[in-house]
C-alpha cells in the first residue's frame, strides 16, 4: 500500500529559504518512498522575527491544507497601537515592522485559520483523528510552553477523551514527550540531537534523553531519526522550528544546528513518524534581513511608516495605557537595526 505522507512544520517565523528548503526535502521523501499524496501542516508562528513575512504566507495559503494561529500570528493581526502581550518587548521592533509590512489579505486570511488550541478534530483528517494540534500549550493557550517533563503531564490531562497524540509548536525545540500511563509522572522527554555528538542526560526537572539524527548518506543534504511507530503510550511530539530552530536544555551538551528542522507521519494502514533536518541557505535569509528590515517605511509601502503613533485618536490617555510600547516605536530606527543583528547571530 502506497503510504500518505504529513509534513509537519511549526515555527517558519518569516524564514522563506528555510521553508523551500523543508518543501523541497519533503518532497523528495514523497518520491523516495512513491507516497500517494504528501500533505502540509503548519503549526503555527508563519510570521515574524525574519525577513520574508508575505512569502511565506503565500507559500502557506498555497501548500498548507490545515493551518494554526500561533502567537506571532495573532499578535501581527492586531491593532498598530496595542503592545505585544505574548513577546518579549526586546523582539517588539521586528513585530512592528512585520504589522506593517504584512498584507492586509494575509491578515485576513490569518483569521480563518484554525484557534492556537485546536480541540476539535472534526476539521482534520482521519490519518490524524487520534491527535490534538496546539501551538503552545493545552493549559495556558499562548501564554504557555512545554519545555520539561512537568509540562507535558499538565498537558497530557487535557487531551480529550480518544486522543493519544499532539502536536505542538512554539518552543522551537524539536522531540517528544511520552507519558508512561502506568505511573504517575513518569513523562520522558526525547529529545532529538545532532548527528555525531555525545550528548548527556540530563536530571531533575529538565530530565531528557538523546534521540539521535542518523548521518546522512552523501547523496542526501539532510538528516533523520529512523522510522518509528507511534507510541503505545500517550505522546506529544514537537517538529522544532523551521525558521529559527533551538537545541533547548541540550545546548551545553550539544552544539547548535541551524538546519531547519520538522516532522513526517507516514500512513498506510499504521503510522510512524520521523524527525528531519535540513540545511538551507543561511546567508540568504541574513541578506534580506539586512536589505530588507528597515525604519521608517516608504509611505508607498505602508502608510503609518514611523508616523505609526501620530494618526488620528492616539490620544495621551492611550499612550499612556500602552506602557513601554510608544516608546519602542519611537527608537525604531535604532532599536531594529540592533534586532536584526541579534536574530542574525541566532540564524548562524
């Protein structure tokens, strides 16, 4: 039986040569294994902190059949004048300027996508009637993560009735959680590493153990965890960040891998999973974060531009009310240029 493959994307944060680099990667395992139909799921988080916001909307509106709102999408859908509420006020000028820059029709379609806490299934699937798909966090919606073994038993007591598996994005780091259901607590947290490296499990909260890319053979860009079944036991699975990925409570055992990284599910009567790598052409990405991320804005591009504050009903009482917010935007011109290089530094 010919399988039908899910690529499972999260985290593409206006990275566009990431997300080619994933498309065309999942399309060579299609041919590879003669898959039927090969099927795009997107996580949450297309937009903000890169380069290419609008692109890589067009690329989800084209390819991704079912997509999320992660907390960057919702917080670039809101009005100019309110702060962040769910990103850290360092990263407020790269979030300005994607408010700006994005499309109104890409807005608007942002609207239509599926809540950041999916809890119906309804809408999906039936290769994947047995998953609940989540940006952040099942107990604490955009406001919270899973980034230990504690947080996925707080969210595994959420999963409705039937469901045995999630997906979910946000922390940008890829693995997965599974519950022993015999034991209360007892949650392992797999987390996938590099190829060639030693690294140590850790203890304690943070406790986690290693599963390993496989070096790739030569005729491949790419790396990968095996092919496995699901879990008997409850899981949660997280394919890291496409655009922006993190090694998480590794990073002192491992080194940092900047290849973008996601998940496949493969059915064909029973479905396993695989974790992939990916290089892309990082200095690409930089270049037009460079170029291309810059304040104020042609008033041909965007009609606030650095006046964003001055329009008609920014009254003092609502300066006041947005806290730091005003003040952000008015040392745009300096605090973006310095943004852009700390995302740089976390690109390479």
């Amino acid at each position: 039986m010919q399988p039908v493959l899910y690529a499972i994307l999260a985290d593409i944060h206006s990275n566009f040569q990431a997300l080619k680099a994933v498309e065309a990667d999942a399309v060579s395992v299609r041919r590879a294994l003669d898959a039927q139909s090969l099927h795009f799921v997107v996580l949450g988080d297309v937009v903000d902190y890169g380069p290419q916001p609008n692109e890589c909307m067009e690329w989800v509106e084209q390819h991704a059949e079912i997509t999320i709102q992660g907390n960057h999408d919702m917080e670039v859908m809101d009005s100019a004048y309110k702060s962040p509420r769910t990103i850290s006020s360092d990263y407020w000028p790269i979030t300005i300027w994607t408010r700006a820059v994005l499309g109104r029709e890409h807005k608007s379609r942002m609207r239509e996508w599926l809540p950041g806490l999916c809890r119906e299934n309804g809408q999906l699937p039936p290769e994947l009637d047995k998953f609940m798909l989540f940006h952040g966090s099942l107990t604490h919606g955009h406001y919270g993560t899973v980034t230990n073994s504690q947080d996925a038993w707080d969210n595994f007591q959420h999963l409705k009735d039937g469901i045995m598996y999630g997906l979910f994005g946000h922390t940008h780091i890829q693995g997965y959680f599974v519950n022993d259901i015999l034991w209360q607590k007892n949650t392992t947290w797999y987390l996938v590493c590099s190829e060639n490296t030693r690294p140590q499990q850790r203890n304690g909260k943070n406790q986690w153990k290693p599963f390993e890319l496989e070096a790739a053979p030569e005729s491949s860009a790419a790396s990968w965890t095996p092919w496995a079944d699901l879990p008997a036991d409850p899981a949660m699975f997280n394919p890291g960040a496409v655009g922006q990925p993190r090694s998480g409570p590794a990073r002192g055992a491992a080194p940092h891998d900047n290849r973008a990284a996601y998940m496949l599910l493969k059915s064909n009567g029973h479905t396993q999973f695989q974790f992939r790598r990916t290089p892309y052409n990082v200095e690409e990405t930089i270049r037009h974060l460079r170029e291309d991320v810059y304040w104020p804005l042609p008033t041909h591009q965007n009609e606030r531009g650095s006046d964003i504050l001055k329009e008609e009903g920014a009254t003092t009482e609502m300066l006041a009310l947005m806290g730091d917010f005003p003040d952000v935007v008015r040392a745009m011109e300096t605090k973006l240029p310095a943004l852009v290089e700390k995302l740089v530094r976390q690109l390479r």
